[in-house]
C-alpha cells in the first residue's frame, strides 16, 4: 500500500471511530467489563477462569453472534480459554488477537486495597489484571464488541482469544489450542496484548513498543558425580570444587555479540529518548558493520542493554553434597539461558561444553527449548498500528520494535510459524512496574484511550 493509500484509509475507516469507541455508552460498557474480569479471581491457586469465559461468551451471544462461532473450551472444567469469531468476507486470513484472561494470585493482606474488587482512584484503576492482562483484554471485548455491532460485515476474521494458563505456562491456554484446535485459531499473523505498548516518559506519551521477537527460553543442569567418602579423609577430587571451578570459568565467559534486525531497529529507536551520551553509544554500537568494541562497551551500561545484544546463560539453582560430614557425591547447578532468535539450543549447548571444559561434567537440557523466529516487520502490519495511533492520539507515536527478553504466549505462535506483534494501547508511565506485585494499577485515562486504540486497530485489520 503507498502512503497516499495509507492516509486515505485512515480518513475513510478512522475518523469516526475516535468519536464512536470513546462514547461515553461505550466507555461506561467497557469500565463494566472491566470490573467484571477484575471481579473474577482467575489465579491458579484460588480461582477458575471459565466463570469469567462465560460470562464474555453470553456477551458477545447478546450481541448477536451465532453459538457456532463462540467457545468456551479447555481440557478441564476449570480454567476454559475463550475464543469469538467475527465472520468476515473470507478475502484473506483471518487476524487474531490475544490476550490472557488468568492472573498471578493476590491476597488481600498484602494489598492496600482489595485486589479482585476493581476500585477507581486519584485517576487509576486498581485491581489485579488491571495491567497483566485484563484491562488489555478488556479493551480487546469492547473492541471487538463495536466491530460486531458496527454492522458492517469486514473483508477478513477477526478471532479473539482471551486464553487461560498464561501466568504458569501451563496446559489449558495458547499451546493446547494450538494442538487441539488448530482450526479455531488458525491464522495470518497475531496482535498479542500482552506485550509491548505505550509509554510515558517524564510524563508525556512517548512511543509504542512493539514487540516482534523474544530470547528463546531454556535451562540445562550441570551435574558433577564423585565417589564420595568420609568428609575426614578429603581427596583431590570433589564434586563441589569440580563445579566451582566450571562456574567460574562460565562466570568470565561471555557469549559472542549478536544484533538481529529487531533489537537494531529497538536500539536505533530508543537512541531518540536517552541522553545525548547514551545516544552517542546506542549509535556506535549498531553502526554497520558491527564495531565489537562499541557494542561491548553499550553491554557495559545495564543488564538490559547486555541481554539485548547476545545469549545469556546464568546459574539460577545450586544443590550438592547430601551429609555434613561426607564428600559430596553430586553438585549439580542449574542454568538458565536465553538464547537470541535465530541461534538453536545445540549451538548453546556446543558453546557450554567448551566453556565449562570438563567432560566429567555432564550437561543436560531439562526441557526442549521452543524456538521462536522473529516476526517479520512488514510495513502494511506497521501501517495498522500507525493507524490505530492517529486514531487514538491524533499522531503517530513512534514505534519501537522490541525483542523480548522474556518468554509470552507469544511463542507458541511463532513457533507454529504465525508471525505475532506484542502491543497494546494502555500507555503505563515507564518507571511504573506493579505487575504481580502489590497495588497492580493503570492510568484511567490510559484505559479510556486504550479501548479507542483497540476498536481502531481490531477494525483497520478486519478491513486490510
Ligand atoms: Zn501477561
């Protein structure tokens, strides 16, 4: 699409809509579902999702669309994902937006409000989910909510899946659907709402994040096993002083420099908003062709910067010895690496045998790691989210693409070679972190201009 295109779109499918989502019968409809999603505790421990599954279902079922195109559904009772279907005309993939209906658990002793009660305060909302991920799903209901009703039938799906089994990476969310209902998920590409976003800098809406790639989770145990013996008579070789040593060889090691193409758009991104000197750094660093020193001395600065630019492998856990007064039999260490997309678990695990030089110990991966390609940063997919911005803020804030050094549900996606963009449009100032911690809050205002975002891009999609 050109520019010229682009523009006009915007004109013909955006102009009303700022006024439309941001009614007031529609802000009101969208703070009711927010109180009902914080309403509902869907913690693991203590709650059920399928509750709260329902309740969206018999929304959407009041707003006219066929059972046939609503599930509740899961491999248990408790803790069902829910998935809607908007019919489209069927003149491409349908786009499917996610977002997460359980929480981490809070109790209420810890709180100094109740967390599962939603309350407004001082121009926020408190409740737990108001950030991960309910206030985002919420905005996705009410979006997708006024496709519904608009009347009008768009040129593609649209798929909404609100899942369960976030939080603890467990069976009933993303990846069973993916195994067990391919079909109902099946799609062209994913906007992830659990991802990403707006942010506010020293006040001022500053730029979006997009998330379009994450460092691939996986961890391995290094095990050393001695003889063992009476701790009176010690000898040369001990299990403990065996890993010691290994783990300050991994200690000094550092994993060769790696930039791909998101974490150089992130870095050129980012370089607008830092200090000049920073920006001096950020520039040298991704200054082509790669200048090593330069990207080292950027790792220098923070953890973040160092995770951004290599795989990082890191001892999380450490057992050994199994008696006071006897030589160890076994150390073993658990590591944890995140590995850049495009690398694979061998050539992590060919790297830690040469680091940790010792065949007496033995390396072990604990779980296949699931490798997640980046997702590719198309203009048109770049043009929805400029769309939605103007629609939202009457700009276009400038979009930085980010690679994850976390793990989302992301992941099961992408692997199953569906490209996923991670954004939603509640801006959270960026020194404000409450997520599954005490408090867990959003800006009201932040919400309200959330819900305008989603209704604009879960429209511009359909109609792509
Ligand atoms: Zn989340």
């Amino acid at each position: 699409m050109t520019r010229a295109a682009i523009a006009l779109l915007m004109l013909a499918t955006f102009a009303p809509l700022g006024a439309q989502s941001g009614s007031d019968a529609a802000q009101r409809e969208a703070h009711e579902i927010l109180a009902e999603m914080i309403g509902i505790n869907t913690s693991l421990d203590r709650g059920d999702v399928t509750p709260l599954a329902e309740k969206l279902a018999a929304r959407f079922r009041a707003a006219g669309v066929p059972e046939a195109d609503i599930a509740v559904i899961g491999p248990e009772e408790k803790n069902r994902n829910f998935v809607v279907r908007i019919r489209g005309k069927g003149d491409d993939k349908p786009v499917l937006f996610l977002a997460h209906l359980d929480v981490v658990d809070a109790l209420r002793e810890d709180w100094t409000v109740d967390p599962f009660t939603l309350l407004e305060q001082d121009g926020w909302y408190y409740g737990r989910g108001t950030i991960d991920d309910k206030g985002p799903a919420t905005t996705l209901v009410a979006g997708a909510l006024a496709l519904v009703r608009s009347g009008v039938q768009p040129k593609r799906d649209v798929i909404l899946a609100l899942t369960s089994g976030e939080e603890n990476g467990d069976e009933p969310g993303v990846e069973w659907l993916l195994k067990n209902h391919r079909q109902l998920v099946e799609a062209a590409y994913v906007f992830n709402f659990d991802a990403g976003g707006p942010a506010i800098d020293h006040g001022k809406l500053a730029w979006l994040e997009l998330q379009s790639a994450e460092k691939v989770y996986w961890s391995v145990t290094l095990s050393a096993r001695n003889a063992g013996g009476h701790s009176s008579l010690p000898r040369k070789d001990n299990a403990i002083y065996q890993m010691a040593a290994a783990l300050r060889r991994l200690e000094a090691f550092r994993f060769p420099l790696h930039l791909t193409e998101i974490s150089r758009a992130q870095l050129a991104a980012r370089a607008a908003f830092v200090p000049a000197r920073e920006a001096a750094m950020i520039r040298a660093a991704i200054a082509v062709p790669m200048r090593a020193t330069a990207v080292e001395r950027l790792a220098a600065l923070s953890p973040a910067y160092n995770a951004l630019v290599r795989t990082t492998c890191i001892p999380t856990m450490l057992r050994g010895g199994h008696a006071e007064n006897a030589l160890p039999a076994l150390a073993e260490v658990t590591v944890n690496c995140r590995f850049v997309p495009g690398e694979s678990a061998e050539q992590t695990m060919r790297v830690l045998r040469r680091v940790v030089a010792d065949t007496g110990i033995v390396i072990a991966e604990i779980n296949p790691a699931k490798p997640s390609a980046a997702s590719p940063l198309l203009p048109e997919r770049l043009a929805l989210v400029r769309a939605a911005s103007m629609a939202t803020w009457g700009r276009e804030l400038p979009i930085t693409p980010v690679q994850e050094n976390g793990a989302t549900d992301g992941l099961f996606f992408r692997n199953a070679g569906i490209p996923v963009y991670g954004l939603y449009g509640i801006a959270m100032p960026v020194d404000e972190n409450r997520l599954h911690g005490r408090d867990e809050r959003i800006p009201v205002k932040s919400f309200v201009e959330g819900v305008v975002f989603a209704t604009a891009l879960i429209r511009a999609a359909a109609n792509e």
